[in-house]
C-alpha cells in the first residue's frame, strides 16, 4: 500500500468523526426503558403445575394427537415451590 492511499484514507476517516451528530443538543430527551430484572419473571397457568405428597412439582405438556403428560420441573421457584427431591420421576 503506498504512503499517498494511506493519507487519503486517513483524511477519509477523520471527515468522517467531525460530524455534526457527534456534538450534544440542548433540546435532547432521554427515555429510560423498563428495566430488564423486572421483565424476568414468569408465572405459568395454575391448572399447568401440580405438586405431589412427596413433595415433586410437575407441568402438564399436551402436543397435539398424543395425551397430556406431566413433566418434572428440578427448580419450582418460579411458582414458589422448593426444589423437587432427587427421589421424583422425570415423568408420569
């Protein structure tokens, strides 16, 4: 690369930072969104969740042509429940 397209493209770029969209306006609004922690939590349809004796929490999956089957769910807090024991079925 020659020394006259490496000061041309030097010049380029350096055109390109001195824009008027770099200087503040005093007439600037700041919008704030929600923040993300608050959009974190997930609470599923009562009917969905079901919690045995022992103390094992389950969500009911239905696909479409085969019957409803109850899935283990490991970490419940998300419903306010304690971990399922190690002592549950993954599925019933």
């Amino acid at each position: 690369m020659s020394l006259s397209t490496f000061a041309a493209a030097t010049i380029g770029l350096a055109s390109l930072t001195t824009t008027d969209a770099d200087t503040p306006k005093a007439e600037m609004l700041m919008a704030q969104a929600v923040p993300f922690v608050s959009t974190q939590s997930y609470v599923g349809p009562k009917g969905d969740y079901m919690t045995t004796p022992q103390g094992c929490t389950y969500r009911k999956t239905k696909a479409p042509g085969y019957p409803a089957r109850w899935i283990l769910v490991l970490n419940p807090h998300h419903i306010g429940k304690p971990n399922s024991p190690r002592n549950c079925k993954g599925m019933l």
